[in-house]
C-alpha cells in the first residue's frame, strides 16, 4: 500500500518553543492541542509512537548559567521545565482518547513514571504513547541528545525533529527568501558544515547507531504523518 507507514517505532522530538506557538513564553494549548493530534494520527496508523519534550518554552540552563547560577543547578531547572512540557502534552493527548505515560528521568513518583527501558518498551508494545521528560536527567545535555539517546534506546527506525520550517535550509529561510532546502544530507555532512539541525553529540549519537533523522515542520498540521508515509516536504539525514 502506498500509504502505510514506513516505519514501526518512531521517536519525535518536539522543542519547548514549538510548544509556544506564537506567544513569547511558556505553553500555547492550541499548538499543544494539535500537535497532539498529530501524534495521535500517527499512533492510529499503527506506529508505536514516543517522544521527547523540550524545555527551552520555560527556562534553560544556559540563560540561568549566563546570569549568574551554577549550571548544573540551572540545568536540573530546565529539566524539570521539560516535565511540565511533558504534563502538558500528555493532558492533550488524553483529550483524545490517547493513552499516554510520561516516564521521568529524574524519579518523581508523584508525577510520573520512573524511566525504566524495558517499562518504556512494554508500553509502546501495548500501543501507548510515551513521553519521556527530563532529558536525559543529567546536566550539562540537552532533550536534542536525550532524544537521540532514547531513540536508540527503544530502537527506534527514525528520529523526527519537529522544527518551525519544513527541513534544513542552506540559510535562515525567514530572513533569506532564496535560502535552498536540503532533501537529503548525511550526518557528516551536517556535523562539518555545522548545519544545526541538532547539536552534535545527538548527530553522533543517531549516526553510531544509523537511526536516519527527518526534519520537518511541527507547525504544518498532518506533516508527522506524512513524513512516515514517505510524502510531504522534509529533510532526511542519513549515512
Ligand atoms: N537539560 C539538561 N539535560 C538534559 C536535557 C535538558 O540539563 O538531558 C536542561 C538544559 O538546561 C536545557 C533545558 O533542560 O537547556 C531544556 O532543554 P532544551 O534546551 O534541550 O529544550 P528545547 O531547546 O528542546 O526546548
């Protein structure tokens, strides 16, 4: 069948900021709302579906470091933002009728599954959504590397990068109105020309354990699902 998925088990990381929508901070619940209709489209497809949620819609470790905290304290700060992401999301999924666990690396009960790998499987297995909050649950990493991390973890067929633009451009497409889409690139060719579609130690990552990565536009309604059938406007990054 031309339209099925792809792809078995997928991984998609969504950023804090594509969270915000269009506001300044913090959560937007129409983004939340129809990003996670989109997961749950894909989780009907059949596709045993996790994701990694970012922080930076809420604090990053980075900026509390710039003024002044320790930035191992900053970073369990934005961490801890991640959950709230993750809480988020997991609220609008079951909206849905999605059944959805948020499984933290830092243990919290309260909120929370503990992160436990073979907990995880089992319940990607039962065809529930999984969401993994706070990173990796150590400092000095970002969500990017933690969802590079799970993925192979979970031993996911692909990585998905949700961004604001529909791949990776040669230039800021915003600013630059000829700036040239990428349909394909490998890993080295992104770790040497610097590309940003995630930072480096995630690349490396995704590249030792050849899971290939699609950059897309979260904000472009049913787009998830189109980058797994095969269609649609992305950015493949591969060996
Ligand atoms: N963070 C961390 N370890 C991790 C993942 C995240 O310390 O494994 C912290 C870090 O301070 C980061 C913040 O959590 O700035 C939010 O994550 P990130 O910046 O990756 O979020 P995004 O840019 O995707 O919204």
């Amino acid at each position: 069948m031309a339209d099925s998925p792809k792809y078995k088990r997928v991984m998609l990381k969504v950023s804090g900021e594509a969270l915000m929508g269009s506001r300044e901070y913090g959560l937007d619940p129409e983004t939340v709302q129809q990003i996670a209709g989109d997961v749950r489209d894909v989780s009907r497809m059949g596709v045993e579906v996790c994701l990694v949620v970012g922080g930076g819609n809420i604090f990053r470790g980075l900026a509390g470091a710039a003024a002044g905290m320790e930035r191992s304290t900053a970073d369990y700060m934005g961490m801890l933002a991640t959950v709230i992401n993750a809480l988020a999301l997991q609220n609008a999924l079951e909206k849905l009728d999605v059944d959805t666990r948020v499984l933290s690396a830092i243990p919290m009960a309260t909120v929370a599954e503990p992160y436990i790998r073979r907990r995880a499987v089992r319940h990607m297995e039962k065809g529930r959504v999984v969401i993994f909050g706070a990173g990796t649950g150590n400092p000095f990493f970002t969500t990017d590397t933690a969802a590079a991390l799970r993925a192979s973890e979970m031993n996911c067929d692909i990585l998905l990068k949700g961004t604001k633009v529909d791949g990776v451009y040669d230039a800021d497409p915003v600013s630059v109105p000829d700036a040239k889409r990428y349909d394909c690139l490998t890993y080295m060719q992104v770790l040497t020309q610097d590309l940003g579609v995630m930072d480096h130690s995630a690349i490396s990552l995704a590249r030792e354990n050849s899971i290939p990565i699609a950059v897309f536009s979260i904000y472009q309604q049913g787009a998830f699902a189109d980058v797994l059938r095969g269609n649609g406007r992305y950015t493949i990054v591969q060996h």
